[in-house]
C-alpha cells in the first residue's frame, strides 16, 4: 500500500453527488483541496472527500445517489486502486506498484472519473470533481455531505411498501457477488445504504436496461413474510438459479442475500434463543459473539443466502417491516423487540428512531461486554425476549449442558443438546452445542474445555 484514504481510522471522509445547473459545471474541471498523492508518505492515512457535480437537460436529484454510488466502481476500474464502501464510509487505497507506475495524482483520478461518468451514463452532459484531503478544509463539505445523506433517509422514511405497486432491483454488484441481487423496497433500503426506492425508481426510469430495474410484486405469497412471486422470479434469473426464494423481512428464513457493502450486520445470537445483535462497519472492536466486523463480514457475504447472519442497511433497522416476520413467529410484535445487543455507534445513530420502550433495552458493548452475562442484564431490564419460549429454552439449555459435564466431567457425547470432543489424553477438549436444530443447525459452538471436577 501506498497510501489509505479514508477507511474507519479516519475521522471524516465522504463521497457525494450533485446534480447542478449547466452553468454552474465547467466540464472536465479537477479541483484538489489539500495534498497531492505524490505529496503523502508512504504508508500514511489521510481524509478523503471525492465531491462529483453533473449536468444534463434530463438530469434529476433523485438520480444522484445511484450516481453517487458508481464511484464505487469507476474507482475499482483503475488498476492499483482499492475502493470499498460508500457515502461516509468510504475506503480507498493507492498501491505501490499504481503510484510507481506513474498513477500519482487526484487529476488522474479525477480524470478517469469524469470520462467513465460521461461514457457509461450518457444523459451526464457535463461534469466537474472536487477532492479534499486537508483535514481541516474537508470539515465543511463533509458536514454539506451528512446534510444531504439524512435528507435523502428522511424522505426514504416516508413511504411504505403497502404504498407502492413497483419495487426494484439492482445488480451493481454482481462483479464481486455474482448471485447477489438487492430487492428495493420503500421499507427494505438497499442493503449498501445508498439507494432507496425513490433513487432506484429514478434510476430505472432513464435508464430501463441498466443494473437498476423494475421488480413487479407479482402474487403475494406470504404478506407477512415479504414474499412476492416477482421477487422471486427476479432473484431465480438474476442468481442464475442459485436462489429461489426471498423473505424480504426475514434474516432466519429465506433471507435477502448480502454482496460485501451492507452498512451492517444483523446477527442471531443463539445464547439468548432468537435474540439478534447488529453491528456497523465503523465498530471497532468484538462483537458480543466474539467476533470483529470483518469475520461476521466474511460469513455474511459473497451473495449467499445466509440465515443468522444478515447485511443490512441501517435504515432498515429501523423500519417497521425490519425483521417482522422473525418477531412474529416466536410472539414478538416487532422486529426491534428481536435485538438484544448493538454496537454503540450504530445504536448512537438510530436510537432517536427506536421506539421508547425498547431502546433503552438494548445492551451495547458499555452495558455487556461479555456474553455470559447478556441474559442477565436482559432479566433486569425485562426485555421481551426473555419472556419467549426461545429465550428460556435457550438459557436453561445452556445451564444444563454445563451441569451435565460438571457432575459427570466425562468426554462423552451429551444427547441432542451438546456433545464433547475429546482432546489428546482424554484431557480438555471441545464442546460441541447444535442450538435450535431444525433441517439444518443453525449455529455450532465450539469451545475449548479446559479439564476441571466439581468440588465435593
Ligand atoms: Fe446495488 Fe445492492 Fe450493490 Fe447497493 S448493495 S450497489 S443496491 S447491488
Ligand atoms: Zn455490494
């Protein structure tokens, strides 16, 4: 690596597309705010805002985040250039081998941009791009930035999928997810967080044959659920047979699948029976599972259909249709009530959304850092997952498993419940615990067993 830019060691970083009047573009104009690549040590880290400004006759502001969201991948088109993520998550890296080559400066990139914008979206007529890397200058537009993210939620919040007879889809990232398609609904954001039903609607629109479509609902299937036979048609062409079915408001059930940019993680938490935890990419650190963002993120994506693990926008945690259907099944009213942990910088960012008498509910790594102690802090606070059969089952089934051995500390198989692994000797071990066996196991916990009697 040559340098990073961006990425979750940097404070403020952004990328952001305006639609503008024609005079206002002077096209081809490269501003740099702030240090040329050329300029940055070798293996330092600096802010990034990539500002894109478009005209054209036919040009509307709906329009502007798909724009927005293609920088993705103009940028990956260039050889020596890593880019991952969007909007205020952004996450670019230069490499060695790109800056020796001669790939040394922002009028390169934005170069590349400005042509790739106008060939491959051609009602663009006019372009400009602005670069900021001081850290100081970038203050302003990236707060400009933030301002126009959460007008565009806002009005994303206002509609819901009762409301509309057109959803839609997108296939923007098949290049690194080849089964992975994202369903758009007006209560289901894309899972990257930067394309709603009003920008894929746009999309669709001027550009019909694009990697953005029309989805027809089709029948209803299971209203609850969020099965559509259009949506399942769509996913069975578009997955090339690898995917048949989708439950829009399940992550256990025939789940939406996850490419590799969702904004967050939603979790099954076996521990606490069907409680989910939900994690953002800016967390840094464990989860309560014992895992980083980045391990949840490898058994998450790809474009496979993965129940307990789920990649999300953060919108979508909190829309009434969120995992509604997961909630119902075990008696829950909504899907909230299923989330019993959260990082704290994804719960800081929608907990003024949270309705009031859960919110304070959910634990976040200040409250509970350490799994044993979840179901615990849960009792005190009487979160409704405790009063699920799942829950108890869950949570006694655990004491059990760990009396069993105890009393017995034999390195035998235990039931149904959980079985043992012997270690060499006869000594420590594995515990294997299959939870919530159905069809399929839906977790396999494995831990080490370190030899121990109980006290007379
Ligand atoms: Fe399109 Fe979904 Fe990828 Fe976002 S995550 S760019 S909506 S396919
Ligand atoms: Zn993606």
């Amino acid at each position: 690596m040559y340098v990073e830019l961006g990425g979750p060691k940097i404070e403020r970083h952004f990328e952001l597309v305006r639609v503008k009047p024609e005079k206002e573009i002077e096209d081809g104009k490269i501003t740099l705010i702030g240090p040329d690549i050329m300029d940055m040590e070798v293996g330092s880290r600096h802010p990034i805002g990539i500002l894109v400004e478009v005209s054209g006759p036919e040009l509307e502001e709906d329009l502007e985040a798909v724009f927005e969201r293609r920088v993705h991948e103009f940028c990956n088109f260039v050889n020596g250039i890593m880019h991952l993520n969007q909007r205020y998550t952004n996450w670019m890296r230069f490499s060695k081998t790109a800056v020796e080559k001669g790939f040394n400066s922002f009028q390169m990139l934005g170069t590349v941009l400005i042509r790739l914008y106008k060939a491959e979206l051609p009602i663009i007529k006019k372009a400009q791009v602005t670069f900021y890397t001081d850290p100081d200058k970038i203050k302003e537009p990236y707060d400009f930035a933030l301002s126009i993210y959460s007008k565009r939620d806002e009005r994303a919040r206002s509609i819901n999928d009762d409301d509309v007879d057109m959803f839609y889809g997108c296939v923007l990232c098949q290049s690194f997810a080849p089964t992975h398609a994202c369903c758009i609904t007006p209560n289901r954001m894309s899972l990257c967080g930067s394309i709603s039903w009003f920008d894929a609607r746009a999309a669709a629109r001027v550009d019909p044959k694009g990697p953005l479509f029309e989805v027809p609902m089709g029948e209803t299937i299971n209203k609850e659920a969020g099965e559509y036979s259009g949506i399942n048609e769509m996913i069975k062409k578009r997955s090339l047979g690898e995917i048949n079915r989708i439950y829009l408001y399940s992550g256990m059930e025939f789940p939406h699948t996850s490419c590799g940019c969702f904004e967050a993680i939603d979790f099954l938490i076996p521990e606490t029976g069907a409680g989910h935890g939900i994690i953002d990419r800016s967390y840094d650190g464990v989860a309560i599972n014992g895992l980083p963002f980045s391990a949840m993120a490898n058994q998450t994506g790809g474009g496979k259909q993965m129940p307990g693990f789920n990649g999300i926008s953060i919108q979508y945690i909190i829309s009434p249709k969120f995992q509604i259907y997961d909630a119902t099944q075990i008696g829950l009213k909504s899907g909230i009530e299923l989330v019993v942990w959260m990082g704290k910088t994804v719960k800081d960012r929608v907990y003024e959304f949270l309705p009031e008498d859960i919110r304070d509910k959910i634990a976040t790594e200040e409250d509970v850092a350490d799994l044993s102690d979840l179901p615990a802090w849960l009792e005190k606070v009487g979160h409704p997952i405790v009063e699920t059969e799942e829950y108890k089952a869950a949570v006694g089934g655990i004491e059990e498993v760990e009396e069993e051995w105890e009393e017995e500390g034999a390195m035998v198989p235990m039931g149904t419940v959980g079985m043992t692994i012997p270690g060499v000797g006869g000594a420590g071990g594995f515990k294997v615990i299959l939870k919530n066996c159905k069809i399929h196991a839906e977790s396999i916990i494995i831990k080490k067993i370190e030899p121990k009697r109980k006290k007379k």
